[in-house]
C-alpha cells in the first residue's frame, strides 16, 4: 500500500503535517495511518448505538471528501490482501526477471568457455604446422645425406678404379719379369749350346715349366680375385635386394597406416556427421519433450564411450603390433647381416689359406729350382774331373808321340779351363743375382700379401666390431625405445582409462540426478496442472458466488449502481492508472529480454558451435542438467505460485464469503451495504486483471520460449562440420602427396646408388648402413615423440575440460546455496 492510495486536497496543512508527524512517531505511512484511523474509527461507529448511525452516515459522507471511499473495515483488509497479493506477484516477476539473468550470465560462460576451446584448437593448429615443418626438415637432411652418400660412393669407386689399377700395373710388371726371364733363359742356353746343350735344354724346359707355374699361378690369383669380386658383389647385390625389401616393407606400412589412418577419419567423419544428426535430432526432440532428450543423451554417452575405448584398444593394439613387426624385422635384417659377414670372413679366411698354400708352393718350387741348380753345378764338376781325367790319359798317350805339341795343348787346355771357369762363374754370377732378384721379389710379394693379409683381417674386424657394435646399439635402442614406448602408452591407456571411469561415472551420476530431477519437474508439473485446475474451479465458483453477492446486494440496496460508479471511478484515478502502466511496463520489459535472448542468433550460433565442438558428453551433460535444473527451478516457483495462489484464492473465496455474509448482517441491520457493493465489485475487478495479468504473462513467456530458432543453429552446425570434415580431407590429401614424394625421391635415391655400386664396386656399406639405421632410428623415435606428445596434448585438453567442468559445477552449486 502506498502514500498515494489518499487524496488529501482541501485538507488543511496543519491537519495534515500533523498526520504525518504522527505516522513517522508511529513508524507508519500516512496512508496506512489514515487507514488505521479510519478503520478504528468505523469500528467505534459500528459499536455506537443506533441512534448515532445517522450521525456516522453523515460523518462518512463528509470524509469522502479527502477519503477514497468510506470503506468497512472488511473492504480495507480485503483491500489490503490485495495490495500483498500484488507485492507478492512483483516479487515473483523480479524472481524470474533473477532467473532470466542467470540464464544471461550462463550464456556468456558459454560463449566464454567457447572461445577457450577455439583458442585451444588454434593451439593444436600451430601444434601441427610445426610438426609437419619439423617432418619437412628432417627430409631435407635426409636429402642433403643421401646426396653426401652419393658423393663418397663415387669418391670410393674412383678409389676402388685406382687400387684396381695398381693392381693391374703390378701384375703386368711380373710378367714383363718373367718373359725377361725367358728371354735370359734363352740368351744363356744359346750362349752355353757348344758347352752342354743337354743342360741347356733341361734348364731351358724347367725355366719354361717355371713360367707356366708361375703363369697358372697369377691366373689362379686373378680367378680368384674375380671370384671375391663377384662374391662381393653378390654380397652388395644381396644387401641392396634387403635394402628394397626393408624399403617396400616401410611402404607397405606406410600405406597400411595410412589407409588404416583414412578409413578411421572417415569412420571418424561419419560418426561424427551420424552424432550430429542425432545431435540435431535430440536438440528438436528436446524442444518438444525432456524426457528423450535425457534418454538419448544417455544413450550416446555410453555410446561415445564405448567408440572411445575401442577405438584406444584399437590404436594400442596396432602400435604393438607395428612394434613387433619392427622388431623382428630388424632382428632377422640383423642375423641375416651376420651371417653375410660370417660368410664373407669364412671365404676370406677360404682364400687368404689359399694365398699361404700358394706361397708354400713356390716356396718349395723355389727349393727345386735351388736342388736342381746345385745338380747342375755337380755335374759340371764331373764333367770337368772326367775331362781332366780324359785329358791326362791323353797327355800320357801323347807324350811319346807329341812332345812338342804337349805345351801347345796344356796351354790350349788351360785357355779354355780358363774361359770355361770364367764363363761358369759369370753365369752362375748371373744366375745367383737373377736368382736373389727373385727371391727379393718372392719376398717382398710375400710381404706384400702378408701386409695385405693383416689389412684384410684389420679390415675385416673392424667391420664386424663396427657390425657388431651397430647392431648391438640398434638392439639397445630399439629395446629402450620400445621400453619407453611401452611404458608410455600404458601410462597415457591408464591415465585416459581412468579419465573416461570418471568421465563414464560422473555421467552415470548426472543422468541419475537428471533423472529425478526429471521425475521431480514430473510431478511439478502434475501439482501445476493440478493447482491451476483447482484454481480455475476456485474461479468459476468464486465468480458464480460473486454474482449471486451482487444480485443479492443489488436486491437489497438500491444505491448499488451508484457505490458501482463511484468506485469505477476510483478505479479510472490516475494513481490506479500508474500503478498498472507501472505493471504492464515490468511485464513487457520481461517480455523484450525473453525475446531479445530468443532472437540472439549470435548466442545461438555460439551455443551450436559449443555442441558441436566440445565431444566431451561430460560437459554436455552438465548443460543440460543445468538448463534443467533452471527449467525445474522455474517450475517450482511457478507450481509453489500457483499452489500459494490457488490457496490465497480459495482464502480469499472464504474470506469474501465471510465479508459478504456479514455485510449482509449489516444490510439487514440497516447499515452502510455501499461498502460491501464497492469492495465486492473492487475484488472482482482486482482479480481479474491479477488474473489477466498472470495469463499474459506465461503465454508470452511460453511464446518465446516455443519460438526458438533451432533450425538456424541446426544449419549452422552442419556447416562448421563440413568446412572440418574438408579441413581434414585437405590434409590428408597434403599428407599424402608428402609421402608420395618422400618415397619416390627414395626411390630414385636408392637407383642411383645401386648404379654407382655396380659400377665402382661395394663402397663403404657399413657406413653407408649405420647412416641408413640412424637415420631410420631418427624417423622412427621422432614419430614416436610425436604421437607421445599428441596424446600428452589430448590427456591435458581433456583434463582442461573437466577442470572447466568441475569448476562451472562448485560455480553453480556455491551461486545455488
């Protein structure tokens, strides 16, 4: 009740300052003072005796000067029931007005949360460009080592040319000894023919014998030399055949993997375009029955969980399958390494014996020669005993006969010991040097061997200690690698096992108290029915009773039309006027805020966004049971309005009865039944246009909460969902061309140095290898690192999500308490 429920013009001043200053004493308001004053005043007069009711009917009349109307006390409590019932209905439009802005500030978490997830996913964005720049680094060094690889393949085939070559000059040089040994062989048989030509012919025969051996000797050490090359090159022949089966084996993989990769993004996009629909399906269903919503809801959050830990079991079940393959194809590309190498030791080994047998062989033919010289020498000394014997016999044959002849003949016989003995000592002079010159040469190719032996056998374990070396890294790395890959991919299953538990449970939980909330929203909203029907029968009943009140009173009192008029009069007062433009102005202001957030598209778009990015159900689930509980909430204080209306109609029903039965006493008694008709028509009044009110006020509100525009949210989600789908397209497509590229440059790459290798010989392998495998090793632990970080980056995105969760939950339950 207000100050201005009183018109005092015409009172005097002084009256009225003092009527104030004694409701301010009071602690009240001038009207509720006036009002007081009045009643208690009404009271005294109907305590009065009879005879003075013509003075109160006189004393009434003159307050209606600066009264509203002279009203009985009943009127003013009825009056006043009123006013609270209208304090009580402002009340509740500022409670929804309170309830409106919580739905405003909960769009704008969303909206805020939203672009969380939008910088989070630019994050991801950069995440990947500096991934594939990292890729495109690595296959540049990969280019620029293949191409140094080249370079020192051709600078070992050029060395290879020249040892080849030295070689060749080396073999060529004891050839040209030997036929100048021929040759000498010939000049001194020739110059030795008139002293013994049959020793002349059996050294000229050994001396050819020995050229012949030494002949098959080279060509021995040329075959197998040719034989160690072919084996060599059977060797890098058999490396290279391995080198292209690991390299289609890499390929093949890599074409599984990315096919597996294809068909899970489109099983991906599929399940993700089937959720949407579903989604769409569930936001239009949601409009039209709660219940749905929250079953479908459920049924997808399983669902999606289900999806999720298959799909995880899927993934660590094909990189453990992918760890063994590699692991034993390393395994068996390293036994099959040893075993090339055992091979190739056991065959130098096979050939190195034969170089030692070779050069015991023409140790002792060098023997035979030294024997058969020494022959040589001791049959020369026979001959020259018998040809002194001979010489002696003659000379004493001849004494008798040529004394004079006797010193002509020693002195010839000297002359030609003489130049025999000079000519054997320069021959064997001659065949002593040619001699030491080849046993010089013998040992310094026995050297040479040997120096080349120690080389070879140098050579050969420092290749297998390399080998070994290499391979035994390779095992430790693979091993720890696959250890941490292991212990890493368990550590990121529990974490995202245990996270999808949680996630699993707090959904079980939610949908719980979604369910009953639900269920209480249910019977809510049966108690509304119930209310309102109970109203509605209290109304029709109350408006029956109130027209058989006015035909009764109308019956009674005469004057009825007249207290009608006065108090339609009242009811056209500007203040009355005020009062309900004041009303209609809060409901229409409720009305443009409902339908301004109705009409924000923006938000809407923002909230359709947020479904369709956010995949976690948890969060879902959490709007929806906030919506929810709102939706719930508001129906509560509507069912606890409407009950409290419905009980305050059927108290004012009674209480009206009441009023009217005593103003019927009073009618019958000849008192004042104007009041009762002005009260009576002021109530019907008050309540219809409460009513009225309340009417107008849930059908506008009914209006903008049906004319939502989903269908608009619904298009604007499949779009976003086919620029993603082709975002993801585009980069597998670009992907793909950078694998088709990476594996034809490797390609190409491996022709040339299978060229240069059948062209310059076997090169540094083992080099050549331990780069491959490092590099191989490189690829693999960064993929590995990769992979590791994106899931490292999922486990925290999700554990970002249900901190945000968790926080918008204590958010909402601390703003609810």
């Amino acid at each position: 009740m207000s100050d201005q429920s009183w018109v005092l013009r015409g009172i005097d001043p002084r009256a009225r300052q003092q009527a104030e200053e004694e409701a301010a004493r009071l602690g009240m308001s001038l009207a509720d003072y006036l009002t007081d004053r009045v009643v208690k005043r009404a009271v005294l007069d109907q305590l009065s005796a009879a005879p003075e009711a013509d003075q109160t009917q006189s004393a009434s009349e003159d307050a209606a000067i600066f009264a509203p109307a002279s009203e009985s006390p009943e009127s003013f409590a009825v009056r006043k029931r009123l006013k609270a019932l209208e304090r009580r209905l402002s009340t509740a439009v500022g409670s929804l007005d309170g309830a409106i802005h919580a739905l405003d500030t909960s769009l704008f978490d969303i909206t805020a949360r939203v672009g969380d997830v939008e910088a989070l996913a630019g994050d991801t964005a950069h995440a990947l460009g500096q991934t594939q720049q990292e890729v495109n680094n690595a296959i540049a060094g990969l280019q620029i080592q293949l191409a140094v690889l080249e370079d020192n393949l051709g600078a070992q085939g050029q060395a290879q040319e020249t040892r080849a070559a030295g070689l060749d000059r080396r073999i060529d040089g004891v050839e040209h000894i030997a036929r100048g040994a021929e040759r000498s062989a010939g000049v001194l048989a020739d110059a030795h023919e008139a002293l013994k030509h049959a020793v002349a012919e059996d050294f000229a025969a050994f001396t050819h014998e020995t050229a012949d051996r030494l002949n098959a000797g080279l060509a021995e050490v040329r075959a197998a030399a040719d034989s160690a090359a072919q084996q060599a090159d059977a060797a890098v022949g058999h490396l290279i055949n391995e080198l292209r089966g690991l390299r289609v084996s890499i390929e093949r993989r890599l074409e599984e993997s990315a096919e597996e990769t294809r068909e899970r993004m489109h099983a991906a996009f599929a399940d993700a375009a089937d959720r949407m629909a579903a989604l769409a399906d569930r936001v239009i269903d949601n409009e039209r029955l709660i219940a749905r919503t929250a079953d479908q809801l459920r049924a997808q959050v399983a669902n999606v969980e289900d999806r999720a830990q298959a799909a995880l079991e899927e993934t660590a079940h094909a990189l453990r399958q992918a760890d063994a393959a590699l692991t034993a194809d390393l395994t068996r590309a390293s036994q099959e390494h040893y075993a090339a190498l055992e091979a190739a030791r056991s065959e130098l080994a096979a050939q190195i014996g034969a170089v030692r047998e070779d050069q015991l062989a023409q140790l002792a033919r060098l023997k035979l020669v030294d024997v058969a010289v020494g022959n040589t020498v001791s049959s020369l000394g026979e001959v020259r005993v018998a040809a002194e014997r001979s010489i002696c016999e003659m000379r004493e044959a001849l004494d008798t006969r040529v004394n004079a002849l006797g010193e002509m003949l020693e002195q010839r016989i000297a002359g030609v010991e003489e130049a025999a003995c000079d000519a054997l000592s320069r021959a064997g002079a001659d065949w002593d040097q040619r001699f030491d010159t080849v046993a010089s040469r013998l040992s310094r190719s026995e050297q040479h061997a040997e120096a080349l032996q120690q080389r070879l056998a140098t050579e050969l374990d420092r290749i297998e200690a390399s080998a070994f070396a290499a391979l035994e890294k390779l095992r430790r790395d693979i091993g720890a690698g696959d250890a941490a890959l292991a212990q890493r991919l368990e550590s990121a299953l529990d974490a995202l096992r245990s996270e999808l538990l949680e996630v699993r449970n707090r959904a079980m939980e939610e949908t719980h108290l979604l369910r009953e909330e639900h269920t209480g929203a249910l019977a809510r909203l049966t108690l509304l029915d119930t209310a309102l029907t109970r109203l509605e029968g209290a109304t029709i009943t109350t408006n029956g009773r109130i027209e058989q009140l006015e035909t009764a009173a109308a019956s009674i009192d005469p004057a009825l039309e007249q207290r009608l008029a006065q108090l339609e009069y009242a009811i056209a007062n500007a203040e009355t006027e005020q009062a309900f433009a004041i009303m209609r102005d809060d409901v229409a202001a409720l009305a443009a805020r409902v339908s301004a957030l109705s009409a924000d598209n923006w938000a809407a778009d923002r909230i359709a966004e947020l479904q369709r990015r956010l995949n976690e159900q948890g969060e879902r689930t959490g709007e929806l049971n906030e919506s929810l509980q709102g939706v719930a909430r508001m129906l509560n204080r509507v069912a606890a309005q409407s009950v409290e209306t419905a009980q305050r109609a059927e108290e004012r029903a009674h209480q009206l009865e009441v009023t009217l039965a005593d103003l019927r006493l009073e009618a019958l008694s000849n008192s004042d039944a104007n009041h009762a008709a002005a009260a009576v028509e002021a109530l019907k009044e008050q309540l219809a246009a409460s009513e009225l009110r309340h009417s107008h006020a849930l059908d506008a509100l009914r209006d903008k909460v049906e004319t939502n525009d989903t269908t608009r949210a619904v298009q604007t989600l499949q779009d976003r969902m086919t620029a993603f789908e082709l975002r993801h397209a585009n980069a597998l497509d670009t992907l793909r061309a950078d694998i088709a590229r990476f594996v034809s440059d490797n390609d190409r790459r491996l022709e040339a140095l299978e060229s240069n290798l059948g062209s310059t010989g076997t090169g540094d392998l083992a080099a050549a290898f331990e780069s491959l495998r490092t590099r191989i090793e490189e690829r693999v632990l960064g993929v590995e690192l990769r992979s590791v970080r994106t899931l490292e980056q999922v486990v925290d995105t999700v554990a970002l999500l249900e901190q945000r969760l968790l926080s918008a939950e204590q958010d909402k339950a601390s703003q609810s308490a």
